[in-house]
C-alpha cells in the first residue's frame, strides 16, 4: 500500500494565497451583486412610483374629462358602427330622453324629431327646439361622437335679422319710390294749375289733360314696376327707343323747369338708338338728374342733353348742366343712399339713378366740366338692331342739333 506524498511548504502557500485571491474576488462579485441589486430595486421603486403616479394623472385625466363632458352644455353621444348609441352625456339625455345607451340612433332620432334621418345637419325636435348635430370619427374601429348643440336662438335671431332686413329693404324702396313718383306728380299738378287758369282753348285743354294722364299713367307704371320687385318676379325688359324716353322725360320736366326760369335742350334722335330696359325707370332716371341740377343751382339754370352711339354695342347719354359743379370733398359718395348735402334732400335722387343704370347693365359716371357745371356720363348697352344692314358709323346714329323745348 503507498503513503501520500507530503507538500511542501511552498506548496501550501501557494495554494493558501489562491483560495485568498478567489475568497476576494468572489466577495468583490457579491458587493457588485448587491450594488447591483440595489440599483435595480431602486430604479424598480422609481419605475413604480412613475407608473402609480401616471396612472394616477390618466385617472385625474379621465375623471376631469368625464366631468367635462359631463358639464357641457350640448350633448355627446357615442355610436359605433352598427350605429347603435354606446355612451351618452347627461345633457344628451335631457335633449333627447331615455333611454339612449344600447339604443339605435334612427329609433332615438324617430322617437325625439318623427324623423329617421338628420336634415343638413339639423335636428329639430317635436318641441321646436333646434339643434346642430355634428359627427367626427372616434377611432379606427368605426365608432363616431355625435355633438349636438342647441342652436335655438341663433336661428331665432337669424329669423329677426332677416324680418329687419327686409323692412329696412321695404323702408328704401319706399323712399326711392316716393323720390321716383315726386317728379311726375309735380308736372301733372303744373298742368292742372294751367287748367284752372282763365280761359284755355279746347285745344289747349285737350293737350294738357293729355299730358296730365300720361304722367298719371308713369306713375302707375312706376308702381306696378316696384310691387313687381316685392314680388321677387323678373323685371319687365324690352325694347325701348331713346327717342320716346327723351320725348317722355321732356313733357315731364318741362313745366317745373319753365317755372324756375331753366331751360334744356334735347337733341332730335333717329330708331336707331334702343336698349333693352324699362322706359319709365330711364326717365325716372333723368329726371331725376335734372332736379338734381335744378335743386344745386337754382333759377337760371340750363341743361344740355347729348345723345349718340358710342360703338356697335354700347351707347351714352351726356347730361351737362351750368350749375356749381360737384364739390371735391362729395364726389366719391354723390351716388350712395340718403347721402345728401341738403337739410331737406333725401339723398335718393342719384342712388335711384345709379341704381336703374346698374339695372340696365350700364355705369355712371360724373366729374365738373372745365368751363363750369357738372356733367354725368351714362352709357348703356345697345340692343341688336332689326337688321344687320343698318349703318353702324357712329357719326350715323349720334344726335344730331339740339333743340330748344318749350
């Protein structure tokens, strides 16, 4: 049997120094582990703690949005995509009664409006209530959120918006149609006062009461032109000469410039001059024009009309007058409404006239002449001639000398 060799002492220092280092790193290790441990125990904590308190905010979060929702003064509901009512908000279920969850939307639409579908948007409830019904897309599911918002009285308001606008529309047609009727109701009372002075000649009292009735029969054409504008209808257009609408304005304005002491010369035009239009809305117009310049400059006054074709497609009249002219300061706002310089004017008479050549597919313009006086552009649009033959010189269809009326 062998015996065990002995080892040296060398030998057993080495291996003691060995196991010592191994003891060391192995306490090294262990230290790190619960360095380690430690770290991660902590950081577990701090992941913790953020988690509770980001769960805690989710759940502040919700619960401020449930009262929001909650407080909100439409309604909210939820509807998935089988259209069908998931969740509702308290003022949705004042709005449209119970019950609501569970229920289909077209049976609580039937059941709140006798409707099984919204209008434009629109819902309007057996009590007269309305409401604006809004939807957007909630996620990628297909629920929907539906917002309804009572919009009752903005509709009321939008009602007596609409009730002022109109009586205010109704207030300035009736101005301008007593500025209209002012004009041919003064020349008819001029040719009665003829009447009833002395002794008038058959004949002569044959031609005033004649013209007594037509400017009785412009008003009523001026009448019947401004209810048919109430109406909403189309204005009546057609053919009218310049011709007639000159002679008409001449019989008109005559008797209340002669009184004055004015005067006004009206060129002599062929049938070559027309447009489509309304004739006694046009010599409303010019009338207006001359008792405009009458009003400005008083007794003394003469106005001159120029008549003529300024191309194939567009003609002007020219209404010049030897008054004070157009003051700087009031030239860009002579044709708005009820503006007016005088403490008795109206501030009709040029708004109506801007207003019948705009009618007539025209423009208007004004500016004072060099000489002296005011002088206001209107040009029209011609309508096409009978026949294509006829002359289309200018020269050939522009007026011709100017005549002095009585």
């Amino acid at each position: 049997m062998g015996q065990t060799q002995s080892l040296t002492q060398d030998e057993l220092e080495e291996a003691f120094e060995m196991f010592s280092r191994v003891s060391v790193e192995l306490d090294a290790t262990y230290r790190g582990l619960q360095a380690r441990v430690a770290d991660l125990t902590a950081e577990l904590g701090s992941a913790r703690t953020a988690r509770l308190r980001e769960l805690d905010e989710k759940e502040r979060l919700a619960n401020r949005l449930s009262s929001l929702v909650s407080a909100l003064p439409g309604g909210v509901l939820i509807v998935d995509r089988q259209q069908c009512i998931r969740d509702a908000n308290p003022e949705a279920l004042q709005v449209l009664g119970a019950p609501l969850i569970g229920e289909p939307w077209e049976d609580v639409l039937r059941r709140s409006s006798g409707r099984a579908s919204l209008k434009s948007n629109q819902l309007q409830l057996a009590n007269g209530r309305r409401y604006s019904v809004v939807s957007r897309v909630l996620d990628d599911l297909g629920d929907q959120v539906l917002l309804i918002t009572d919009v009752t009285e903005v509709h009321q308001l939008q009602a007596q918006l609409g009730r002022k606008q109109r009586l205010a529309a109704l207030g300035e047609m009736a101005a301008r149609l007593a500025h209209q009727v002012r004009t041919p109701l003064s020349a008819a009372t001029l040719y009665m006062a003829q009447l009833s002075a002395g002794e008038v000649a058959p004949e002569q009292r044959q031609r005033i009461a004649l013209k007594v009735s037509q400017r009785l029969d412009h008003m009523g054409k001026l009448l019947d032109s401004m209810l048919a504008f109430v109406r909403g209808g189309s204005r009546s257009r057609r053919v009218i000469y310049l011709k007639d609408v000159l002679a008409d304005f001449s019989s008109t304005v005559l008797p209340q410039l002669a009184e004055r002491g004015a005067t006004i010369d009206v060129p002599v035009i062929d049938d070559t001059l027309r447009i489509l239009g309304d004739r006694d809305e046009l010599v409303g117009a010019l009338c207006n024009l001359a008792m405009n310049a009458l009003e400005a400059a008083g007794d003394g006054l003469a106005i001159e009309l120029w008549v003529g074709a300024l191309s194939d497609d567009w003609l002007q009249i020219r209404v010049r007058d030897n008054g004070p002219g157009i003051s700087e300061e009031i030239h860009e706002r002579i044709f708005d409404p009820f503006f007016t310089t005088r403490a008795s004017g109206t501030g009709l008479g040029l708004a109506v006239v801007a207003m019948t050549v705009s009618d007539h597919g025209g423009e208007i313009t004004a500016h004072n002449r060099p000489e002296g006086g005011a002088e206001f552009l209107i040009n029209l649009p011609l309508a096409a001639q009978e026949s294509p033959a006829e002359p289309a010189a200018v020269t050939a269809r522009q007026a011709g000398g100017m005549l002095a009326h009585e």
